[in-house]
C-alpha cells in the first residue's frame, strides 16, 4: 500500500516528485500588466528557491490551447532530465 505524507501543504504518495510547469504569462501588450509579470515572476523565482519544485517553459504561452505542449514537455523533461 502506498504511503501518503503532507509536504508543502499538499498532500503526495511517498517515493514521487511532484512538479509545476510554468509557461510565458500572456501579456495584452500594456505597462501595467508588464509590472504585473514582472512581480509574478519574481515571486514564482522565491518559490523555486524554496522549493525546488518549478519547471518554466520559454516561449510558450501559459494558455489551454498550449496544453499538449506542455505536455510534451513533461515527457522530455522525464525522459532527458
């Protein structure tokens, strides 16, 4: 039987990693929202520090007709990384 433990307030089956992708925000082209971003990204890079836990994917939008390329980008990431 699977073990289960709480780390990082969620729970996970013992012996797996758990993983985040995060593709490129999309950006409607405004200062403001470029501010936006740029205090996300920086809170996303704390996160990675801490956690480890973060893959980012450049050039990709992080949108749902985007879904299948991160996807595959899951399947490089375990099979080459």
């Amino acid at each position: 039987m699977n073990k289960y433990f709480y780390l990082n307030n969620y729970f996970q089956v013992e012996g797996t990693v758990t993983k985040f992708l995060i593709a490129d925000p999309i950006w409607d082209g405004s200062e403001k929202e470029k501010a936006n971003i740029a205090i996300e990204q920086a809170m996303l890079d704390e996160e990675q520090k801490l956690f480890k836990d973060l893959i980012f994917i450049r050039g990709i939008e992080d949108n749902y007709a985007n879904l299948h390329l991160k996807v595959l980008e899951i399947i490089i990431n375990l099979l080459f990384f």
